[in-house]
C-alpha cells in the first residue's frame, strides 16, 4: 500500500472540513487531484472513507475507525519531517505530550511556557485528551509524555508525581442556595450533577463517590467540557464539580457560585509517564526533568 503524506494530510483535512473542495483549497491541491487521490486510497483500502453527497462528503462508519489509524500515520510522518530537520540543523526535535484539558489549564500551560524559555529549540505538540485516552496513547507510543489522574492508571510504565488539585460544587444562586462553607459528601450526592463524560477523571471520582455509599451514579447531564458544564449551571439543570482554578478562568459572573468540599475524595494526584523509543532520547529526557520541576 501507498500512502504519502500528502493523502494522508488531506483524508485528514477532508474529514475537518466535510468538503473534497475546501480540503483541497487548503492543501493547495486541484480539485480532480484531491478526488483522485482519494479514491486511489478508498480502492486500496478496500472500503469507503466518505460518502459523497451534493454538498460536500460525510465520514463513512468504517472511515471513522480508520481516521485514528490515520492520525497515527500523520504523526509519524510528521516527526520524521521534524526530526530529519533537526538533525539537518543541530535543534533537538519533536516531543508529543498528552494532557486532560484540566491540567492543561492549570498547570501544563504554564509549565510549557517555562520549558520554551530554557529550550526554545524543541518542537512541542499537545494534544488534549482524558485520562484513559492520554494512557492508551502512551501505550501504543503515538506520544511521547502522558500527564493523567493516578486512580485512573492501568498503564504499565514509571509514575512522577506531577501536580495536585481538588474540585469544588459550582451552582447558580439562583437555583440552589448552600450556607454551610462546606458540603458533605451526602450533600453533593443529593443535587443533580452535570458532569464531564466517559473517561474522565471527574466522572470517575463521581462514580466512586456513589459506590462508597452503596449507591450507583446516573448522570442527570454528561459534558464534553468546563464551558458546556457552566452553561447548564447556570440555567439551574444541575451544580457542576471542577478545580477552582478552571472555574476561575472563566470569569464567573456574580450569579455562579463555588462552595469548597469535604473530605479528601475530591482531591486528586496528577502523575507523568513517558515512553522512550520515539523522540529523541536526551531532549524527551530534558522535557521531563523540567517538566518536574517546581516553581
């Protein structure tokens, strides 16, 4: 099988964009040339990636599964590209690192921005992912550094301690009133929660909040991210847990509140792993040890 970068980048491109036209505008590809070289891949692959339509394509079930496939492949090729540049002028080359978008948010962000002022050689590339996809990853060697929640680990690889949070019960005032300065357990079981969804290590903290009281958890609303969490907070559908930190970055007007929890069952440990083999071994190295580091 043949498959070039230029394909690979463009199925890619098609599937962001739904349009064999528009995917070829931005890979600066003739029109014809685009559909060719599609079709050449659907012919060898056996199967249809997109189905045509009169305005533009839908991804094919079968091209749903193969686009993580293909994503690999794109990375692959593009840390060839990366490192074959580096080694061509003395930088130190690509790392890939994985990350829940909560400690990207709180501490990931500024911890690159630290890594970029020492080492302004290296390329970095995150991807944003919950905890059980941020370990799959790492397992099959797609990145490089993983950063996830420990009770969430299955992964066999060496754990850092990286960072620490906790979560707070963020409400609207005008739908839920709570006087204590803190919530019990039981307090927080008896709203209804918007949560994030499957994978995650808030949903999973939940779920085992629930079997500590004998209890299963049927999620009154599942989210894919803060902003959405926040957006059915404030219509009163529910009361949401995050780090304090995130809620923060949003602003929150006076009408959302946040009330602290007891206990220890909201605190949670990120842990960093990594995979050697694929990044080039003394810059994965320098990454890590910074990203290590305290401030």
């Amino acid at each position: 099988m043949k498959m070039d970068a230029t394909t690979v980048r463009l199925v890619l491109a098609v599937a962001e964009e739904g349009s064999i036209s528009r995917a070829a505008d931005r890979m600066q590809l003739a029109v014809a040339a685009a559909s060719k070289r599609l079709t050449d891949l659907e012919r060898q692959l056996g199967t249809p990636l997109f189905k045509r339509q009169p305005h533009g394509v839908r991804i094919t079930e079968p091209g749903l599964r193969l686009l993580g496939h293909i994503r690999q492949v794109d990375n692959l090729m593009r840390r060839l590209e990366d490192d074959a540049q580096a080694l061509g002028h003395g930088s130190e080359g690509r790392i890939l690192i994985g990350a829940p978008k909560a400690a990207i948010m709180e501490f990931l962000a500024r911890d690159l921005a630290a890594l970029r002022a020492r080492y302004p050689e290296i390329t970095l590339q995150v991807l944003e992912e919950n905890s059980k996809i941020v370990q799959q990853l790492l397992r099959d060697k797609v990145i490089d550094v993983g950063i996830f929640e420990k009770t969430s680990g299955f992964i066999d690889l060496p754990q850092a301690d990286y960072r620490r949070d906790r979560l707070v019960l963020v409400y609207s005032r005008a739908h839920f009133q709570f006087g204590q300065p803190r919530l019990t357990l039981d307090e927080v079981l008896g709203c209804p929660l918007v949560t994030l969804g499957r994978g995650s290590a808030i949903l999973a903290a939940v779920q085992r909040a629930y079997q500590s009281r004998g209890r299963v958890f049927h999620a009154n609303y599942s989210v894919n991210g803060f902003d959405t969490m926040l957006a059915l907070v404030r219509q009163g559908l529910g009361v949401g847990l995050m780090p304090p930190a995130i809620f923060e970055s949003f602003h929150p007007e006076a009408a959302l509140g946040a009330v602290a929890l007891e206990g220890d069952w909201h605190e949670r440990q990120y842990v960093l792993s990594f995979v050697e083999g694929q990044a080039q071994e003394q810059t994965l190295r320098n990454v890590v040890a910074q990203l290590l580091q305290r401030a």
